[in-house]
C-alpha cells in the first residue's frame, strides 16, 4: 500500500472513531418504566408514551425512556423505585394502605367533575395542604392524578343500591373500602390485574372501577352490568414517582428542564388521558353484546349523599390527625374542580 493511501486510511479510521464518539456521547439516557398493568391499558398505550414525549421535548432528546414489564408486583412499585430498581413508576396509594393517608382526600365521594380536573386540583391541593403529611417521602414526585369515578360492575344487573348489601366486591383499598363498608357488601382485595381471574372464578360477585375497566380489564366479559351513581362512589388516588438519585444524577441542564413538566403539567396530562379511557370503557360497554349500564334513581342518588357524609367526615378527621388542614384542602379542591376550564 502506498504512503499515501495508508494516510488515507489511517484518517478514515480516525474519522470513523470519532464519528461513533460523538454518537455515543450525543446517544439520548435511556430511563426505565415500571409498568404493572397490561401493555393495552390505557396508562401504557397513552399516558406513559405521552409522558416519554414530553420528556424528550423537555429536555431536546437528551433524556428518554421506555416500558418495562412485571418488574414488580403493583404493592411493591413504591419500593422498587426506592431502591433504584426502575427509575419511574405509577402508584395506586389504596394498595398500601396506612402508608398512604393524605391522598384519601382525592377519593371522597361528592366531587363533581372530571378526572382531568381533579388531577389539577389534586396537585394544587398538594402543593398548598397535603405536602405536609410527607407520604411520599424517599421518591421524587413527578405528578398525582385519579381515575374517573367509580361505579359498580357485577355479573347481575344491579339497579338499586339496596341489591349492594351482601355482595362480595373486589374494592382497591382507600375510601373505595370505607364506601364498600357503608353499602353493607364485604370487600375482597386484590390488585386490579387480578380482577378478571377473581370475577371469572366467581370469588367475587363484582368490582367498583371506572369505566375504563371494562375495556382495560375486559369487564365486558365478566362483569356485564354497570350501576352508575352520578359523580362516583369514589375516585381513585394515583401517583407517578422517581428515583431521586436518578433524577439528581442528571445534568443541572435536564433536571430543569424536567421541573418544567414535573407537577401540574404531568398531573393535568394524566387526567386527560384517563377521561379518554374511561369514554373509550363506556363505549365498549355500549358495543358489548348482553352489558348495560344502569344509572341510580334519584331517590337512591339522594341516599348515597347522606350515606357518603360519615365518610367523608371520618376521613378528614384522619387526615387532619396528619397535621393537614383537612377540610381546607377538601374545600379548595371542591372550588377548584367546580371552577376548572371556566
């Protein structure tokens, strides 16, 4: 080879070197996901992808990330960011019960509006109350948010709230329990990916979800029947959290960026894509072959209202005991969700 092409090499190689150098070095941090529910649901075909969108414009493609699968049981998602197993995550906080107390306030039944405002009004209500009762303390977190509302799914139609008492329900925990309690019906707790093998196998006779569950955790098939009580029996509390050493150890640069997403904005997100969920539930009620959708009477409206007050009261006296301003913060939430988009 002559000297010439042998400089000529000698240059393409370099170039090549420092060409792969600076893809390594330009190469966008991969964050891991932990995901416990199906790769269909609702939080994973939408929310987290959004998520991962904002996060990448956030921080101009420098930091990303991707979906991982039964990392973790859902009771132990908490944990496992913690202890820097997975990087984000998404909670239920009635799957712990006692850790969580604060968060209860979200779930009280007589809330009128959507989840995407009570998510706003979840994080607005933290920020100014519930930040105090430190529940979230050994993990960054990244938004709150709750489902829709919540009904009634059973295999037999249900049109009263008096056919309630003495049915076996799956409840998550959190006030959904303390509403089963009122309603005389004897709770069964499992996560919601068991839901479907639990009403399948008859060991339960329904399951208070929102709507979104009959297509997530294809109630159609197993809980036919759907008695709505306007506004919900309850709402559901989750959280998305982070690793702290994985955040800090970002560049001053990404975490920033990240805090300009970080709260309302993620909050606010998850609620939107969860009102979505719970239409594409409806319709998928609708569409289904021997479902129906029941709406309460009036009168029994009526009843669940009175019913619903020992609740409330009890669990504002608890959270109270927490050093929060209880019924300041279910005050605030209350205007802030009747004034939300207007």
């Amino acid at each position: 080879m002559s000297l010439l092409r042998k400089i000529s090499a000698s240059i393409f190689a370099l170039a090549v070197t420092l060409g792969a150098g600076a893809v390594v070095a330009n190469a966008a941090e991969k964050l891991v996901i932990s995901s416990w529910a199906p790769p269909t649901h609702g939080i994973n075909a939408k929310l987290w992808p959004r998520f991962i969108e904002m996060v990448e414009k956030a921080t101009e493609g420098r930091v990303t990330a991707e979906i991982k699968y039964k990392l973790a049981p859902p009771t132990a998602q908490f944990d496992l960011i913690q202890d820097g197993a997975a990087d984000f995550t998404w909670i239920f906080h009635g799957y712990n019960p006692g850790r969580f107390v604060a968060t209860k306030l979200i779930e009280l039944p007589g809330y009128e509006g959507s989840a995407e405002a009570a998510s706003v009004a979840y994080w607005r209500a933290y920020e100014k109350f519930l930040h105090k009762a430190d529940e979230h303390k050994g993990v960054k977190l990244i938004a709150l948010h709750t489902h829709g509302p919540g009904h009634l799914h059973s295999a037999k139609k249900v049109t009263s709230l008096a056919e309630i008492k003495g049915m076996k329900l799956r409840l998550g925990g959190g006030v959904s329990g303390d509403v089963g309690t009122a309603l005389g019906a004897t709770g069964i707790r499992v996560p919601a990916p068991k839901v479907y093998e639990t009403l399948s196998s008859k060991a339960a006779d329904g399951v208070m979800m929102p709507m979104e569950g009959k297509k997530g955790f294809k109630l159609t098939e197993v809980a036919q029947h759907t008695y709505q009580m306007p506004g919900g029996f309850y709402r559901g509390s989750f959280a998305l959290i982070m690793n702290e050493d994985k955040f800090n150890s970002l560049s001053q640069q990404d975490q920033k960026a990240l805090m300009t997403i970080f709260g309302e904005a993620v909050s606010k997100m998850s609620g939107k894509v969860w009102d979505e969920i719970d239409a594409t539930g409806t319709e998928a009620t609708k569409a289904a072959d021997g479902n129906s959708l029941n709406v309460a009477s009036d009168a029994d409206q009526a009843a669940y209202s009175e019913m619903a007050k020992p609740i409330r009261a009890n669990v504002i006296a608890e959270v109270a005991a927490k050093g929060v301003d209880a019924q300041a913060a279910v005050d605030f939430i209350d205007k802030e969700m009747s004034s939300y988009g207007k």
